[in-house]
C-alpha cells in the first residue's frame, strides 16, 4: 500500500513556525540582535546563515530529505526485491541430457554394437498457479517497501522536528536571559543610588551585583546549550559544523485541535497501521504459494534413441508425478493462514497503543496550551504591573531590596515556566502530527524574536 505523498507538508506545520517568511538577515545592533544572536560572538558559535536567510524548519527536511542514509537504504533494498521478483517469475528450466548404455558390457552387450546413445530434454511443468503466487508473493514485499519508508521518512522528520524545536528553546532561553540581566541592571543601578544616598547598606548592592552576575551566567549556559543544539541538529544531516547561527519559529503558537476521540479517526493513515495492510498481502500471498504446492507438479522427459548396431532411432518419452502432494502441503497452508489471523491481532493491539500514545500526547497539549494562555492572560500582567510599582517603591523606600529581588525572581520564573509549557506543548504536538498525518496550523504566529 502506497501512502499518498503528504509526509513532508504533515510536519511541515510542526511547531507552527512561520518557516514561509525567510527575511535577510541584516547586521543588527546588539540591542536590535534576534534571539540566539549573542551566540554569534563566539568563534565556536558557527557560520552565519547560508544564502542570507534564516534557517527554517523547510530547510532542515529538506536536507534531510537529500542525505539522510537512512532514507537512501530503500533504493538498495528495492533493487534487491525487484532481482527477487525476476527470480521468482522465472520458469522452469529445460535440461538437456546424453546418454550412452550398454556400453562396454560382456556377452551380448559387449562392444560398440550394442551401445545405445540417448539425447534428451525435460522439464517440470509446474501446477496450481505456482508462477503467478511467485510473481504476487515478489511483488506485495516491494510494495510493502514503499510503507516501510514512508513509515521511516516520518520518524526521521518528526526526530528533526523535535531537534529544530531544541534550538528554539534554547533562542528564547536566552531572550530570557537577557530580560532578567535587564531589570537586574536597573536593580543594581537603583541599589547603587540608595548606597550613595545613604539609604541602605553596600549589602544590597553586592546583592544586586550578585543577582546580575547569575542572570549573565545562566545566558552564557544558555549559549552554550544553544551551540550544542544547533550541533545535534545538524548532526542529522552529516554536518560537523553547523552553518546557520539563527532559526525562526515561535513556540508559543498553538493552534487549536480536536478532542482525541475525534483524532483517532486520522490514526488509519498512520504508517505503522498502514504497514499491517501490505503484511496482509504478503501474508495472503503466501497463503497461495503454499496451496499451490498441493497440486504436484509434473516432471516429463522426451528424447531421441539411437542403437549402434544397426543405426536407428527411436523416441522417448516419460512422464512423472509425485503422490502425496496435497497431504505434505496441508502444515505448511496451515501456518500461513495461522499467520494471517496473528496479523489481525497484532494490528488490534498496535492499534490500541497508538491510541492509548495519541491519548496522552493529546493531553499533554491541552494542559500545556492552557497553563501557555492563563500564564499570559492571567499572571504575566499583574507581575508587569508589580515590577514597575516594586521599581518605583524600591527607589523611594518603600521597599527592602529583598522584597524587589524576589518580585523579580518570581517574574523570570514565571516567564521560565510558561515556556516550558509551551515547549511541551509542542512536542506533544509533533508526537500528534506524527500519529494521525494532520497538519495543525495557527491562526496568528508571532514573529521569533517577540518578547517572551
């Protein structure tokens, strides 16, 4: 069974990444910089982006689509079914035969005289259809082939997807970074105004300068991790050294799907459930190349004899059949057939797993959008709101530097975990479009470089 050639546009939607808007990448100032870009100041950070565009989640299927080895396997293993077909619709061959007799004998049989020389062809003529079950039996494990890597093309896309979501992770990782270095800077810079004023010890500007230090710290981490990301993706395709420095997406455009009664519907398409029916075939046809041994086949013979004692010839023939055809053929019809039910089992029990996978990816990304939305709605806003007044009140006095750092603290946190949110969110979205061959779309998706 042949998959319609939707693979690549079924992940293509994955993460929702605007991968159609490839801007050039201009030489941005520091503050203007897209997320991942302070990576770029590293030597070991890699090229700049090939062809002046950022690097999307088409251009990594695409370079899987061409390289990976995985992929070029199923043209080798084609060849070597296609050589097993022409094997399999070959008929018997024809066997040529000389034989001399009576020769060198004694009494009556001895001399030439009374040697026989016999010339002869056979063959087998095969019954019950043998050929054709051959030629089918060839023919449903090519077929079959075409499962199989449509099967191993969506696995290795959605193990692509998964890693291009890594490096986006780890974007906007530092994105918060630089947003935590931002308002500890402004704390350090208010602690250093109340020391000089007098209003508060030099602990809470160390404190302050201590709190700046670990932010610049956990964005050195970030780079760090977004190098190896950028590695690990690259990876896939043979690369050593990565030659994009950015990727677009916006982890935080989920789109809306349907309940996981609803998406079991699209599990039929799913290559894994898909495979069964071409193992059916196969299995059937095996079924009729083992019915077909019940019927014997017939060896047959004819030739031309000729005596040497007085020059003539004479024609042979003979024919021959084995008995028992249909008694020694019966185990092997039995397993075959037995091996057709085990099929149908074993899909029902493949079919229930994947179920029972699409059920809980199916919660993890509702869970994941909803606490993604509420985060922003709800928390994101009245912390805003917070942080300002902390500023303002940390400034006048009003407020220890404890209690600032700890509103800010809590905001990084917060922002940290709605990303993490979405972050499942998503994987759980590529582990849905993997299962069910739907693409998702979102209605809106933010530009990479949004605020987090």
């Amino acid at each position: 069974m042949r998959l319609r050639p939707t693979a690549l546009a079924v992940l293509t939607a994955a993460l929702c990444f605007s991968a159609q808007a490839r801007p050039p990448v201009a030489a941005p100032s520091p503050a203007a910089a897209p997320p991942g870009a302070q990576a770029g100041t590293h030597a070991e950070a890699g090229a700049a982006v090939r062809g002046g565009s950022v690097f999307t989640l088409d251009d990594a299927f695409g370079r899987i689509q061409d390289s990976h080895p995985d992929l070029r396997l199923f043209g080798n293993q084609r060849s070597v079914l296609e050589a097993e077909r022409d094997i399999a619709a070959q008929k018997p061959a024809y066997v040529a035969g000389v034989s001399f007799d009576n020769a060198l004998g004694t009494g009556a049989l001895s001399g030439v005289k009374a040697a026989e020389l016999t010339l002869t062809l056979a063959s087998v003529f095969e019954r019950g259809g043998k050929l054709d079950a051959r030629r089918t039996f060839a023919q449903s494990n090519i077929d079959a082939l075409a499962v199989d890597r449509e099967g191993r093309r969506l696995d290795l896309l959605a193990e692509t997807a998964r890693r291009y979501l890594a490096v986006v992770a780890e974007q906007r990782r530092i994105d918060l970074a630089e947003f935590d270095i931002a308002q500890r800077k402004r704390a350090v810079a208010a602690a250093r105004v109340r020391l000089e004023a007098g209003a508060s010890p030099e602990s809470g500007l160390l404190t302050a300068q201590a709190q700046l230090a670990r932010a610049e710290l956990d964005r050195s981490r970030a780079q760090r991790a977004l190098l190896a990301a950028r590695q690990f993706l690259a990876a896939l395709w043979g690369e050593r050294d990565p030659g994009f420095a950015t990727v677009a997406g916006d982890p935080f455009a989920l789109p809306q799907i349907q309940e996981a009664t609803a998406l079991a519907s699209l599990l039929e398409r799913n290559p894994e459930l898909a495979r069964f029916v071409d193992q059916r075939r196969i299995a059937e046809a095996r079924v009729r190349l083992a019915q077909t041994q019940s019927k014997a086949d017939v060896d047959w013979q004819v030739g031309l004899r000729r005596q040497q004692e007085n020059g003539d010839f004479g024609f042979i023939a003979s024919v021959s059949m084995p008995l028992g055809a249909a008694a020694r053929a019966e185990p092997g019809i039995r397993g075959a057939q037995a091996q057709v039910a085990m099929l149908e089992t074993e899909r029902e029990a493949k079919g229930l797993a994947l179920y029972s996978t699409l059920v809980e990816a199916q919660g993890r990304y509702v869970v994941g959008a909803l606490e993604t939305q509420r985060l922003k709605q709800d928390v994101l806003p009245r912390l805003e709101r917070a942080e300002k007044a902390a500023e303002y009140a940390y400034r006048a006095g009003a407020i220890s530097y404890l209690e600032l750092a700890l509103l800010q603290a809590e905001s990084v946190a917060v922002r940290r975990q709605r990303l993490d949110a979405a972050l499942d969110a998503q994987l759980a979205l590529i582990e849905i479009q993997r299962l069910t061959g739907e693409p998702f779309l979102a209605a809106n998706t933010a530009p990479a470089g949004a605020t987090p």
